[in-house]
C-alpha cells in the first residue's frame, strides 16, 4: 500500500482542523505539493468559519501543478463522517444544530470531499508511511520473522484522541466512534474519565497541585517539561511526576486496548515532546499487574511491552526469541519466535503530516 500511494500521482487537499487553527495543505504520493498554512478558525462564527474554509482551500487549489480529485481532512467530533455532517462541537460551537459541511464543500469545488475523524487520520497516515512501516523495517533487518499488521493511535494535546488500524484498514465502528478512547475510566481518579489525566489541562493541573500553585498559574507543559529535565529553574520533582502520572494515566488506556487489537501503539500530539518524561510510565504500566483473589501477582498482559525509544529495550524487541525447529518426520527447519510482544513508541511523521497522508490515503481508497 505505501509503494502505491507514494507512485501515485493523484492531488487531495487537506485540512487539519482545530478549534483555534485550520491548517491547509494538498498531498500527492505522500508528500506535500504546497507548503501548508494556518489560519485562525473563527470558531464563534458560522459564516465566517465556512468563508474561512472555502478560501483556505481555493488558495490551495491556485497553488497546484494540476486540478485536484478530492479534499479530505480531519475534524473533531461529534459528526456523521460518512455523511460530512458536523454536529455539535465543544471546540467549534458555530457548527451546533448539524451543519453538512461535505456536501457544501463538494457543491462548490465539484469534488468528492472525505471527513474523518483526526486520531483515526493520525493513525492511518502512521500505518501507511510512519511508525509501522518503520517497525517493521527494523524487524526485516534483524532477521525476524515478526511483523505487524495492526496498529493502535493516541493524540496527547488539548484532548486524548485515538485511532484504530485492523490488517490496514482503518476501523471507525459502527456509528464512527470507534477509538474514543478520552472517554475510558481515568486509572487515577476513577470518578471521572482518562482524558482529565492525559492532555495538556492534566499536566498543568498536576504541577499546580504538587507545587501549591493555583492552576490559572501553572506554566505549559514545555514549560514544565524544561523544568523536569532540569533545563529551567522550577520544582523538578514536581515537574517529573506530573508526566510520570500522565504516563500511568495513558499505559493503562494502551493496556486496555491492547487487549483487543493486540498491536504496536504510536503517540503524536502536542504534548508528545515530552515523552522522555512520560513513555517509560505508559511501558511500565503495561508491565504491571493484577492480583488474584489469592494475593497471587499475574500480568496485566499476554504480551511484554518495550518502550521503542529506549535503544536496550528496542534491541531486545528485535531480537525476540528467535529459534529454528525441525518438522517431525522431515528434514524442514522453520523460523519460530514465540515471545508474544507490543512496543509502544513516538511519531515517525509528525502529527500534522500523518493525518495528511492519512486523509489522503483515506480518498484515494475511497475513490478506488
């Protein structure tokens, strides 16, 4: 599928959707045709939001070597993505009462429009030409038959976002909610749900609360990161716990999921930078354990989880346990690696550029 995509010689304009920005851009063989721009949203006002959004993509259009096939972009939820209707929205209130955005959009630019959901494009992009591709290399070039073919998505920003890709396609459920992960139980505080613990809001909130600070006076999460690795002055204790219970917070939502899609896990968003400080609490997590009846420990996990940043635990994925055994009663030996494994690691592509080419590759399999 990438080798396809990248020969492709088809134009999809893309948006990545926020409620403050949009940013426009037009993908062809997984790379950008035009340098991708953002403007402000107006989030408060439909015809100026709408306005915003017919000149943001006829700018690009102007900008093209040849006519596009498709637009094809992310926007928040709740919205009818196969319909390209946008419900009511926390971070674009203008678009509330349902506005079929797709259908305007194709009436004025005469071409099919696609509208997915941004965890899912994030995902799908690092399916097709990021973090699994790239797994899978370092797998081939160590001489494991291993592969993987499913991959699990999570968007750490203003919200906790998710995504889901099964075999290579992307899975939206039945009602294109599936991968809402920011609505599973938060670990630390089980009264409410996880993405109160795994977004930009949890970790000023938990500087504020370690430090004594009222949360309006909380640094950013750069900010705390800088003081967590000692680059600025600050409370570093603090700093690091608030990653590291973002980090517990998270491992245990990729442990759930685990569970069923049993595949590699990728993280992007903007609070991915940080991960020094909160990747070996998600790994940590997922090595954990429950506790029987009996007092007994038993792993939370079929799998053993390795952190695939850290270079000792990345070797060791690599290497498995491979083996050679020998067919009863022939003289064939066959490659056998039983260890059962996930890794979990960061972006290959950038976030915004993997929802490109994930919206992207998302029209041109919908256009077949």
């Amino acid at each position: 599928m990438t080798t396809k995509l990248a020969d492709d010689s088809r134009i999809v304009m893309t948006l990545d959707a926020g409620g403050t920005n949009f940013k426009f851009s037009a993908i062809r063989g997984n790379e950008a045709v035009t340098r991708p721009f953002s403007v402000p949203s107006n989030a408060d006002n439909l015809e100026r939001c709408l306005a915003t959004l017919v000149d943001g993509f006829e700018r690009v259009k102007n900008s093209l070597p040849d006519a596009p096939v498709a637009i094809s972009f992310s926007f928040p939820g709740p919205t009818d993505y196969a319909r390209g209707i946008i419900g009511d929205l926390g971070n674009l209130p203008c678009f509330r009462g349902g506005i079929p955005l797709g259908p305007m959009l194709e009436a004025k630019f005469g071409i099919p429009v696609f509208i997915n959901n941004d965890g899912d494009l994030f995902t799908y992009g690092e399916a097709i030409a990021g973090f699994l591709p790239h797994v899978n290399s370092l797998l081939e070039k160590a001489g494991s038959p291993k592969r993987y073919k499913n991959l699990f998505g999570v968007t750490l920003g203003t919200g906790l976002g998710g995504g889901i890709v099964r075999d290579g396609e992307l899975f939206g459920g039945d009602n294109i909610c599936a991968g809402e992960i920011w609505l599973m139980r938060h670990k630390l505080h089980p009264e409410t749900n996880a993405e109160e613990g795994a977004c930009i809001r949890a970790v000023k909130r938990a500087y504020a609360e370690l430090t004594g600070t009222p949360f309006e006076q909380s640094p950013d999460p750069k900010t705390i990161y800088d003081i967590g690795t000692g680059g600025i002055a600050g409370n570093q204790a603090a700093a690091i716990e608030s990653f590291r219970r973002l980090g517990e917070t998270v491992g245990d939502v990729v442990s759930l999921a685990t569970t069923l899609l049993d595949g590699l896990t990728v993280i992007g968003g903007g609070v991915s930078g940080a991960w020094p400080l909160f990747l070996p609490a998600i790994v940590d997590e997922m090595n954990g354990s429950y506790t029987s009846p009996k007092g007994e420990p038993f792993r939370r996990l079929a799998q053993q989880a390795f952190n695939l940043e850290d270079p000792a635990q990345l070797a060791t994925f690599l290497q498995g346990d491979k083996r050679e055994i020998v067919v009863p009663g022939t003289g064939e030996k066959l490659n056998y690696d039983p260890m059962p494994r996930v890794g979990v690691g960061m972006s290959r592509l950038g976030t915004s550029e993997a929802v490109a080419i994930g919206a992207y590759a998302y029209a041109l399999h919908q256009l077949k």
